[in-house]
C-alpha cells in the first residue's frame, strides 16, 4: 500500500487525543473520556489542516486553548497538552501544574525533548508539589504540517534567506541544518520507514542535511526503542522509498515563475495558507473556504490548468441543474408531474428517492458555488495582471533561453503588478545564458520606473556573474567574505541552472527536478546522476562516500526542498507517478511552502544583506 502521510499523522494525533490509548477498529477511544486541549501556535497549525472542531468533539475534546493565554481551573478533567519541546512552553506547564488548573496532565511534544528541558519539568513540578498531577510524557514526532496525502512543510520559515546569508557562520548553518534534519525525521518517523538517501554532491546544504540525517537514523537504528516497524536491512527497494534531498538553488526559477494551473494560482494569487483562504464574495464581504481532500473537485482539477477549470465548473453547474430538473419532475414539482394518485407506492418510492437525494445536491452545489467564487476572484486578478501572458512569456524564455528585446520591454511597462515584473525581470536573467549589459539596464530603469524594488534582481545578477569568479573565489578571506560562503556553496547550483537551462527542459518542460527523481527512481546506470550521494543508514558504513546494496527501482520516493517548495514542483511529481510505470507514490516536502513573492522577498532580503539594490518600495510589499 502507498505511503499516505496525511492519514498517518492524523492517526498519530487521534491515538494523543485519546490520552494515547490504543483505538478500536472505528477509530474511537475505548471508552469516552472528555478532555481539554492545549496546544501552542506551532501545533495548532500541524492540526489545523487535519482535524476540525467536530472532530475534536468526537474525541471528546471539549474545550481547546492556546498554551500562552489565561484560562481558569477545570476540576476533574484531564488536559492534553500539544507543545513544542521549549523553555517557554515548559515554564507554563510548570505554572499550569502548580495551580493544579486541570486533574492530570498529558504531555505531548511534537519532537523529542531534549534531555536538560525535561529535567527542568520534573525539577520544576517537584519543587511545586504538583509532580504527581503530570500523566505521562510523550516525544510524538509530529513536527511538520501535513497540507495533503503527499504533500508536507516543515513550516521553518526564511530558510533560504539564513542558508544564503554572506554573514552567516558556521554555528548558525549547522543549527539550521539540524533543525531540518529533525524536521525530516519526524516525518519518516511517523511514516515508519528508513529511506534510501540520494542527494547532489558538492557540500552545498542538500549533501549537509543527507548526511546528518543518514548519520541520526543509524545512531537510531542501534538504540532499543527503535521506531522503525518495516523489519530488517533485507527489504528490497521496492518496498524501501527513495528520498531526494535539493537545495533551492538546484532550480531557482520554479519558485518565482508563474504558472497558469489551478491549484499554484490559487495559491499564489489569493494566498492559499493552511488549506484555506479568504476570496472576496460576490455581494462583498470575504467568504473564507477550505480546499483540501474532502472537496471532490479540488482533488480532480486543482492540477488542470485555468480555462479548463473554468470548463469543468461550468460542466458541473449544468449536470447540476439537470439533476435537480429530475428531482423535481419526479416529486411533481416541474411542469411534467408523474403523480396520478393511483400509483402510491410508486410514488411514495420517488418521493423517498429524491428526499435521500437532496443532502448530496446540497453539497454538490455548494461545492459549485465555492469553486464558481474563486474562478471569478482569480479571473479578475488575471485580467488585471495579465497573469497568462507573463506565463506563457516566461515559460518561452526557458525554452528558448531568452527574449526578444522589445517583447520584454513590453512585458515590463504593460499590466501587472510590481512585484509580476520583478518575477519577470528574475525569470529574464535565470533563463539568458550571456548577460547583454545594456539590456539589463534597460530592465533596470522600467522596475525603477513601475516602483519596484530591485534588491532581488540585483541579486540573482550578482549571483550570476560571480560564477565567472567561483574558482578563485573559494580560497579568498573569511567567513564573512560574501564571495566566500554563499557563493562557494550555491554558486555551482545556480551555475548550472542558468547555463544549461536549455537542456534541463525537455519538449515537455519537464522540470529539472522530476527529470532527476524520475532517473534516481530507475536506478539504471546514468553519468548526469552517477554521482550523487547514495546513502543506506541500513547498510553498514562504507569506507569511502556513498554506495549501497539498493539500487532501485523504486515504487515510492520522497523528495525534499531545502529553501522553500511550491505547488508547481509538488504537481509535476505527482504526474510524474501517472506516466511513470514502476514509480507509484511520491511525497513532496518543503522547508516551507512558498509563492513566487515570497521566494522574491527573500531574495531581496539577500540583496539588501550584500548592500544591493535600491528600496523604492518596503521590502515586505508583494505589489498587490
């Protein structure tokens, strides 16, 4: 069966909820005990996309509380407590305890708690006298946001920006790249498997985070509470997932570009957090929706692009409307009414049929009409910012590996918003092989002229002509020395997609990164890939770097951003599994899910770090 993370971690946040008892076959607790929720910002995320308020009444949740704001005593009920393992968040369970606020305490962290914070809770709690009110102590392993079945963040923001800060030093790099290797430990610990790692070699944070991860699962795999279930280092790679681990760098532009499908522009354009968003309704005021698997539609068209969605919406008003023609022709409401009165049970039949009906409509119409809602929001945002005509130009420049000069002047002084001509402008400068100066100062002039701010552009073009320079670069100065750090780790990575963008997109546009995956899933022998790392915590340590027994093809794969994913990549996965015959799952992670905007602020932010760029506007405007 395929790996659903989804329905794993909410498994996992059940069984907490039922003061992690173990569940009957209907997925309720033995016998109903009711309780309180207490959980802090991070963890009301992680349930946020999972369970809904009248889910957590049918575990018996009946109040829920953040962990940081008053509440009063509740007698004789126990509390379930949902945290991150942090010195704040066990002060409060300390203070909770001592004012003996509920009957037991449950603890839950959503990862292991280090060992000195889990002194101070039981030193803290004995010195209150209230050691006996704590239950038990659970690490849950559950600190990531799962967003759909394949689909999950780590929800660790501006990642990119602290990888690629000129300023960072080695400290803050390794605690970054810990976080993210606890982040992915999580998750395979809550999906019980123990992946082959592949990952591209060079140093750069991708290799950092393979190894570290590689390096945990082995300690992991020597301790006795091991809580890997899939049996010995004896299964075959078909039973085994492949983890893939990048580095934002690998493929810059599928973070800023556009794109013309349903599901990245909904997110993109109407902010899509969480699985909900906010869409102005038709007679004003905001109508908040909620997309995720349960919406039937969703689920089929959010990977079409825009006009056939539109298409389908369209499709599915008019079977409506049909349907309940028919309902109503059957319970003598339209004009061809069947009632005689000489046929009852007939009748009492076609009644009982349309009354079992009308539940299913109503849903369906109110699908119909959330759908319809976003489709027109999402319309007047393309109209208004030629939303389609910087996708269709950018999505050219990448194949042809440039513009016509006039064509992209254009573009710049034409509709959009200023932050759409930044995205242009970056996606000009990532797909053009050799930088015609004056055209770029041309380009300069209109993002100046619109009102942007050019921190990103500068940039991504400072990025790009210090690659002529890396050689030389990676013996000069200090830590400190922007030419030194960043630059010797990501230079290579946006090197090789800016100079060879032409060949990294097939006649499909095959992104780079499914192109890679769809190679490391086979296995075969291929000298682009050949080198990448390969690492089995499984097998035992070889000598030199890399090698294993596995060697694929594999049925599932995971594959990992570091610096941000996006819907654009998560969706050329998933058709990757439709066309691919042995590759059958594929879960798509992120340090944090991103839209082009934000990937551009924090580009910007890079900028502004190196002293580049004018700030005509805040840093923080997206434009619109």
């Amino acid at each position: 069966m395929a790996l659903n993370l989804r329905q794993k971690q909410t498994e996992c946040i059940i069984r907490m909820l039922n003061l992690n008892q173990p569940l009957k076959q209907s997925g309720t607790a033995n016998e109903e005990v009711y309780k309180i929720l207490i959980y802090d910002k991070f963890c009301q995320n992680i349930l946020s996309p999972l369970i809904h308020v009248k889910d957590l009444r049918k575990h018996g949740v009946t109040l829920y509380f953040l962990i940081d704001k008053d509440r009063k005593t509740v007698r004789d009920v126990p509390a379930v407590y949902f945290v991150q393992p942090t010195q704040s968040n066990i002060h409060r369970i300390i203070s909770d305890a001592s004012e003996a606020l509920y009957d037991t305490f449950h603890l839950n962290f959503s990862s292991s708690i280090p060992r000195p914070l889990l002194e101070d809770l039981a030193s803290g709690t004995l010195k209150s006298g209230s050691v006996e009110k704590v239950s038990k102590v659970y690490d849950q392993y559950l600190e990531f946001v799962t967003l759909e079945d394949n689909l999950f963040s780590l929800a660790q923001q501006n990642t990119y920006v602290q990888l690629n800060d000129p300023k960072a030093v080695e400290k803050d790099i390794e605690a970054i790249i810990e976080r993210v290797v606890n982040g992915l430990f999580c998750v395979l610990v809550t999906l019980g498997v123990v992946p082959v790692i592949r990952c591209p070699s060079g140093g750069g944070p991708a290799e950092m985070v393979a190894s570290l991860l590689d390096q945990k699962l082995r300690d992991h795999l020597l301790s006795k509470n091991n809580m890997f279930t899939e049996g010995g280092g004896f299964m075959s790679s078909f039973q085994r997932p492949l983890l893939c681990i990048f580095d934002r760098n690998f493929e810059l532009s599928v973070g800023i570009q556009h794109d013309f499908r349903y599901r990245p522009l909904v997110h993109d354009v109407l902010g899509l957090k969480l699985n909900r968003l906010n869409v102005q309704g038709e007679k004003g005021g905001m109508k908040s929706f909620e997309l995720d698997s349960s919406d039937p539609f969703w689920s089929a068209n959010s990977s079409l692009e825009f006009p056939e969605v539109a298409v389908e919406i369209e499709t599915q008003l008019n079977k409506y409307k049909r349907d309940v023609e028919e309902v109503n022709k059957r319970t003598g409401g339209g004009s061809g009414a069947e009632f005689d009165g000489t046929d009852l049970i007939g009748n009492t039949k076609h009644l009982m049929n349309a009354v079992n009906s009308l539940p299913e409509l109503t849903e369906r119409k109110q699908v119909i009409d959330k759908h319809t809602n976003i489709a027109t929001a999402l319309l007047g945002q393309i109209k208004e910012r030629s939303i389609d005509a910087f996708t269709k130009k950018e999505s050219d420049m990448m194949m042809r590996g440039g513009i016509d000069r006039a064509e992209l002047m254009a573009a710049l002084k034409g509709k959009g918003t200023k932050m759409d001509k930044l995205r242009f402008a970056i996606m000009y400068l990532i797909s053009t092989e050799t930088i015609n100066q004056s055209e770029v100062e041309s380009v300069e002039a209109a993002l100046n002229e619109a009102g942007a701010d050019t921190s990103a552009f500068q940039y991504v073009k400072k990025i790009k002509s210090l690659n002529v320079s890396l050689a030389a670069s990676a013996n000069s100065a200090s830590r400190s020395n922007i030419v030194d750090w960043a630059e010797k780790l990501y230079g290579q990575s946006i090197s090789a997609v800016t100079a060879g963008v032409k060949n990294l997109l097939s006649s499909d546009q095959q992104l780079a990164v499914t192109r890679t995956v769809e190679a490391l899933t086979e296995g075969k022998p291929n000298p682009e890939f050949d080198s990448y790392l390969l690492l089995d915590p499984r097998a035992p340590k070889p000598s030199s770097g890399g090698g294993s027994h596995v060697k694929g093809p594999f049925r599932e794969a995971m594959v990992f951003m570091i610096g941000g994913g996006n819907y654009v990549e998560y969706g050329s996965l998933q058709e990757l599994t439709q066309r691919q015959l042995t590759l059958k799952n594929v879960i798509y992670g992120a340090t944090e899910i991103l839209t082009g905007s934000e990937l551009v602020e924090q580009l910007g932010l890079l900028g502004k770090k190196m002293g580049l760029g004018g700030s005509v506007a805040a840093s923080s405007s997206s434009g619109h």
